[in-house]
C-alpha cells in the first residue's frame, strides 16, 4: 500500500534525495517544467508541492516510492506533535491494510467527508 505524504512532510527529503542523485537544480526543475527558483521553495517548503510533480521528480531521482513515502512518514522531524502525526498515519496505514476490500472503501470515503467537513470549517 502506498501512502502519499502531505508535501510538509517531503520538503527536506526531496533535497536529500536530489543531491544523492546528482541532480542539479537546474536540471530538476526542468523536469517537472519549472523554474529553479520554485524548486529551491519546494525544497525550503515555501510553496507546496503537487503530489504530479513530487512522483515526477521522485522517479527522476531514481528513488523507490515506497521507500521514499516510508522516508518521509518517518523523518523524525518536527518534535513530539510530529512523531504524533506519524505514529497515527502508521497505525491509520496498518487498520487500512488489515481491512477487506469493502472496509478500505469505508474508510476512504469517510477521510474524504472529515476531509471536506474540516476544509469546509473557519479557521479558529
């Protein structure tokens, strides 16, 4: 099962992994049809990755997506609230996996509802 990560989570390690590949920057943002400039803010986590070009770039670095998704659910970054987070993907993953195919369809639409029940909410 593959789990995509929320771009806060990819930031440092798309760097990472960019320099492990020899990748220029200028090279990079070609890839995915970009400017350096909103790589490097990528990369700073400045501005948000689409999940199209952090794959994009992902395989043009010749890094495994379950290893690179498994990276970044575990980068121990971001303190307790973060390990938090982690720990409750991991454990949302594995009820997930345990689940018939019927189960795993519940469970995804009802992400999608509090998803869109908390987008929907003001800030407070």
């Amino acid at each position: 099962m593959l789990t995509i990560p929320k771009s806060a989570e990819v930031t440092s390690q798309l760097r990472r992994y960019r320099y492990q590949a020899g990748v220029s920057g200028q090279e990079a943002a070609s890839v995915s049809n970009k400017k350096p400039t909103t790589l490097y803010k990528y990369e700073s986590g400045r501005l948000k990755i689409s999940q199209h070009d952090m794959i994009e770039l992902l395989l043009y670095y010749r890094v495994d997506l379950d290893t690179a998704f498994s990276d970044f659910r575990d980068a121990g970054v971001g303190g307790r609230k973060k390990n938090n987070a982690a720990r409750h993907l991991r454990e949302i993953e594995d009820i997930y996996n345990e689940l018939p195919e019927q189960g795993q369809k519940h469970l995804y639409l009802a992400a999608k509802q509090a998803q869109a029940y908390y987008a929907s909410e003001p800030s407070a």
